[in-house]
C-alpha cells in the first residue's frame, strides 16, 4: 500500500483517521484508543516502541432528559492518563509542562514517571484538527508502554479497614494561577500531616473577588486514626 509506505513514528495519524470516519457518520461522540508499534531513531539506532494512543471528542455518555451529557475536556483526558497509571500500579508519577509536537503547548502536559517521560497528553493544534476536518478543542495521548512495561511496581501493601470513622475537613486558599497542582499535592505529601489518609482537589475557582493572578483552591482532606493512642487532630 502507497499508504503505509513508510514506518509511522506516532499513531496520532490513525487515531485522526478514525475520530474523521466516525464524525462524518454523525456520531455525536467519539472516543478510540489504540496499542500498537511507532518507529524513530534515537542518535544512529533505530527504536521500535510499544505505544497506547487516546483521542476523544465530543460528548461523554447518552444525552439524558433532564440534562446535557459531559463533554470530553482536558481534565477528563487526564484522568483516564491516570487510571492507566494506577492500573499498572506505577505510582507515584508526575506531570510536568508538555513538548510534544503535535499538542497546544499552552494545553499540553507530559507524563512523567521516576524523573523519565512516559507519555504526552492534551489539546490537538488547531492546524492539524482543520486538516482532517475535525472539531477543536480535540483531546489526545500517547504513552511509552514500552518503558512502562519494563518498570517494575511496588509490591502490594495491606492494611487493616479502620476502627475509626474518617473526619472530612475542606481547606480553601488562594494561590498563582500559574503555579501546578502537582506542586501544591508535592507540599502537602511532604508536609507530614498526622493521620491524613487522603486528600484531593474539591473545589477551583476564579472570578469575581479574587485577583486576576490568582486562583481560589479548596483542597479535601480525610484524616483517619489507624489505632489508639493518637493525638487529638486539631485544624
């Protein structure tokens, strides 16, 4: 086949083909993944990679009576980023600013696992997207399954279900709109808070009464004593 030629070093191009096919059949929501091999050379040696491709737009789910469906956005695209991880229990992992050349670099991050990229994920440029007809925003990764595969993950850990019931406290602040999340989870993982067992962003905000470089978070810690003898938690 004239198509397929030559060897494809991302499989961005497939995935486009099938989000277009797709679309051009009034499909309201397309969603497709796919695992297969990209080529390039790193210096003079060829390199063979096992890859994992996303790309979605569109509406998430069936349209209900009483509301619209979810559209598929960044953060969505991130977080299915993030169950693959967990699903290969190689944990914890980072995002950092993005550099792959066929994604926004304003919306773009790159997966980063044990100080290595692993993977890119985010906003398809506008110029590539008007080329095969397809809608914008339009969400998309790749993952090194390849480097990912040979990693090695922490062994199980076990843990008793808590005696305790759980205390739920919501801390809201303000911080610079440029600043990453990552950085404000890094802070507090590192800041030693007794009993906390988890925690997570619940709330963003900016608008009206907060200043126009700054953002209001509220962050979601559940605190659990694991056994007796610990002190009171005071907030």
């Amino acid at each position: 086949s004239a198509r397929a030629s030559i060897l494809r070093t991302t499989l961005a191009g497939s995935l486009l083909e099938t989000l277009a096919y797709n679309l051009r059949r009034e499909a309201a929501g397309v969603h497709v993944f796919e695992v297969g091999n990209v080529y390039f050379r790193a210096g003079e040696q060829p390199v063979e990679q096992l890859t994992l491709g996303l790309a979605g737009c569109g509406p998430i789910g069936p349209r209900g009576w009483n509301r619209p469906p979810d559209e598929r956005d960044f953060f969505d695209l991130k977080g299915t980023c993030e169950a693959v991880m967990a699903h290969l229990r190689l944990v914890p992992f980072d995002f950092a600013a993005g550099s792959c050349p066929w994604l926004e670099p304003e919306l773009s991050l790159d997966l980063v696992y044990k100080g290595e990229k692993a993977g890119s994920l985010g906003a398809l440029k506008k110029e590539l997207a008007l080329k095969e007809g397809l809608p914008d925003p339009l969400w998309a990764a790749e993952i090194d399954l390849t480097a990912l595969l040979a990693k090695t993950p922490p062994p199980f850990q076990t843990a008793p279900v808590g005696r305790f019931p759980s205390v739920v406290r919501d801390v809201s602040f303000l911080a610079d709109r440029t600043l990453p999340y990552q950085e404000i989870r890094k802070a507090v993982e590192k800041a030693g808070l007794a009993a906390l067992e988890s925690f997570d962003l619940a709330d963003r905000y900016e608008g009206e009464g907060v200043p126009p470089d700054k953002v209001s978070l509220s962050l979601r810690l559940v605190f659990r004593r694991r056994a007796l003898g610990l002190d009171l938690l005071r907030l």
